[in-house]
C-alpha cells in the first residue's frame, strides 16, 4: 500500500504569507512555521494564538468545507476545544493556490503519541466522544470510507499482508469475524471520524482538544470508539468507558473492528516511511489481538 499521498500543491511559508496578506493583511505580519503536515491538510502556526490550515490536495479542501459549515454547531456542546474556523480565505489564482483555507485557534499541549492521557484525559476523551455522537441530520456529510459499514472495507487481514505483521493473525482474525457478526449500529450519529494518537491533544494528562474534523460525518459511533485500543495504551480503558457511558456488546465488536481497520493501514502505509506510527500501529493490533 502506497504512504502518505503527494501534495497536489506545494505550500511554503512564502505562500502561506502572500495569502494572508491577500486577503487577511492585519494578520500577515505575525510569526509563521509549520507545526504539521497531514494527508490532507497542513497547519502553519500563526503568531501564539492562531494557525493556518491549507488543503494540501483536493479532498482536504473538501473535507475542509465539512468542517467550515458544521464544525461550529458541534463544537458548543463538546467538553473539549475544537478548532472551529474563526476566519475563511478562498483560493487565489494569483497565488497559485485553488483551495479555501482557515484561520483557526491554536491550542498548546502534546499529542497523544507524545504526551499519554491520565485516567482523568481518559474519561473526559469518552465524554468528548459521547457528546459528539448525537443522531446526525439527513444533510451530514457522508464519507465513502468512515460512513459505511464494516463489511465494506477491504478485510483488515489481506492489508497486514503486504507488512511484516503477523504474529497474531489468529486474535485478529477472531476480532474481525465477530465485528462482522455483530449487529449494526441502530442510528446513523455525528462522529468525529479520526480520533487518533496525533489528533488528540493533551496537557498535564488532561484531553485539551479534539484536532482535525475533516471526516466528520454521519455514521457508527464504533468508528470513534476504535480509540480504546488506538488511542489509549492499554491503561485507563475503564477511566474511558465510564466517560462514554453504556457500550453494548455489538457496539463493542464493531468498535474493534474499526481499531483493526485503522491500525492495518496505517502499518500497511506507514511501515517504512514512519516508524514511529508503524510502532504505535503495531501496539494497537497487539492489544486488540489480547482483547
């Protein structure tokens, strides 16, 4: 499986800057760097309490447009911050950039690869994801890759093949077979659609905020509760639970079985480009093959 996909479009701090002063001038003489770079999307720190957050390819500027039109609502009833855009710039032919672009907070604090959650973070990441999973209107969006069921993606096993994972094959198999078996979610709810390592921010132990919405989209809240076995490292999965709430059985099935969709392709992708996220990858499919 090919790694992180090539930008359609190169952004450089010169860029970044002309565009502001375009368009959000009283803003372009603050400090700029980049603090990260995604699949998707790049985010440019701006002065200390701002960032910038550029598509870097044509579905980032769609999944981009999710978060502009219905990150806002979803953001005031969470017990976490989001980075709701606070300004929008547009594309500029001038420039050579063709995408809509935000202005949005910055949060300080440490992802969750670097920094682990508390059993406190813990619980306040399964409320976070609770508050989220409220039944989603007909016009939310719909991903093609987080809004459909399991059964629908490619068997997580036939994507470890390509790796060198495969100690566990038989847990993982038990783990996907009964997620498939198991029965579907009742209601279509909002999920955040990628709550992984890098998209969760953390302070002191303590969940900051929930970063990079751009899947947000109508679907099974199982998605989002991959993160048990993805996010936490094997520690505070009760600390977790009790945040959330109830969690049946069929739910809990098919919540593994996303953590064994996510975790298989990111190995599969990421094995020799990043081992850092090969490693945590790794660690999640160990712990769901012990689940």
């Amino acid at each position: 499986m090919a790694g992180v996909p090539p930008a359609e479009v190169r952004i450089d701090e010169r860029m970044v800057r002309a565009l502001l002063r375009e368009q959000h001038p009283d803003l372009a003489g603050l400090p700029l760097r980049l603090a990260a770079a995604g699949w998707d999307n790049e985010t440019w720190r701006l002065g200390q309490e701002l960032a910038v957050r550029l598509p870097r390819r044509a579905l980032g500027a769609t999944l981009l447009e999710h978060e502009r039109r219905w990150l806002p609502d979803i953001a005031d009833r969470l017990p976490a911050a989001v980075p709701a855009p606070l300004r929008t710039g547009h594309g500029s032919e001038d420039l050579g950039y063709p995408w809509n672009w935000h202005v949005v907070p910055w949060f300080e604090g440490a992802t969750a690869d670097r920094e682990r959650l508390s059993a406190l973070g813990a619980q306040r990441l399964g409320t976070a994801l609770r508050a989220v999973h409220r039944p989603a209107p007909p016009a939310a969006p719909v991903n093609p890759w987080r809004s459909c069921a399991l059964h629908e993606r490619d068997p997580p096993l036939n994507v470890l093949a390509s790796t060198g994972y495969a100690a566990h094959a038989p847990g993982l198999r038990a783990v996907w077979e009964a997620a498939l078996a198991a029965d579907p979610a009742p209601v279509r709810v909002w999920v955040h659609g990628d709550v992984h390592v890098r998209n969760v921010l953390v302070r002191d132990g303590d969940l900051v905020a929930l970063l990079d919405w751009g899947d947000l989209c109508a679907g099974d809240p199982a998605v989002d509760l991959g993160a048990r076995w993805t996010v936490l490292d094997g520690t505070h999965a009760q600390a977790f639970h009790e945040g959330y709430g109830p969690v049946d059985e069929h739910l809990e099935a098919r919540a593994r079985g996303w953590a064994l969709v996510f975790s298989s392709i990111v190995l599969a992708a990421l094995e020799h480009d990043d081992p850092t996220w090969a490693a945590l990858a790794r660690a999640s499919l160990d712990r769901l093959a012990a689940s």
